[in-house]
C-alpha cells in the first residue's frame, strides 16, 4: 500500500525531471504534462483533508472539500495524454489510468 501511495509523488518527480532534462519535450507537451502533476497534487490535498480529521467524524465541509478536489483531479487526469505519460515511462499510462484515475473515480462515486 505504501508503494502504492509513494508511486504517484515518484512520477511527478520523474515527470518533472525528465521535462527539465536533455530530452525533447515540446511546449505542449511541457503543458499538458501539468495536467498529471497538478492531478497528484489536487489527490494529495484531498487525502490531507481526509486525514485532519483524526479518528472523529468527517465534518460535511470537509467532505464537500475533498470530493472537489477529487473531482477537479480527475478532470486534469482526463486531460493528459497517454503519449505524454508514455514519454516519462512506458508504463505510466497503463498504471495512471488503470490504479491513479480509476481510483479516484470509485471515491467520487462512492
């Protein structure tokens, strides 16, 4: 699980790095590379929200909280392109929509 969670940070970094290396990323790609960075950083916020809380209750403002957030991190993941998550590793596309986007897409519908 711990994998799991430190995997998506670990892209963003790879990501990141890869975009500001020697490689040849066009300003498009640059762009909508964003979109899978400012995904991971809207779940992290909205697993913040989630862990304030402690063991009470969550209050319905923070619930109204973190699905937004949720729901504005799908909204940049659909925007990604498989290519552009491909040209940072192969496998990314498969693993970001398969675990990452399908993950966020049952807490929403949950």
């Amino acid at each position: 699980m711990v994998n799991r969670l430190l995997r998506w940070p670990l892209y963003s970094i790879l990501l990141v790095s890869l975009i500001g290396c020697g490689q040849k990323w066009s300003q498009s790609e640059k762009e909508n590379a964003e979109h899978f960075i400012q995904s991971v950083r809207l779940v992290v916020q909205a697993h913040g929200v989630s862990n304030k809380r402690g063991d009470v209750a969550m209050s319905r403002a923070d619930f109204d909280e973190m699905l937004s957030l949720y729901k504005n991190a799908l909204s940049e993941a659909a925007i990604v392109t498989d290519e552009v998550l491909a040209k940072a590793h192969p496998e990314l596309p498969k693993n970001y929509r398969l675990y990452f986007q399908k993950g966020m897409e049952l807490r929403i519908s949950s």
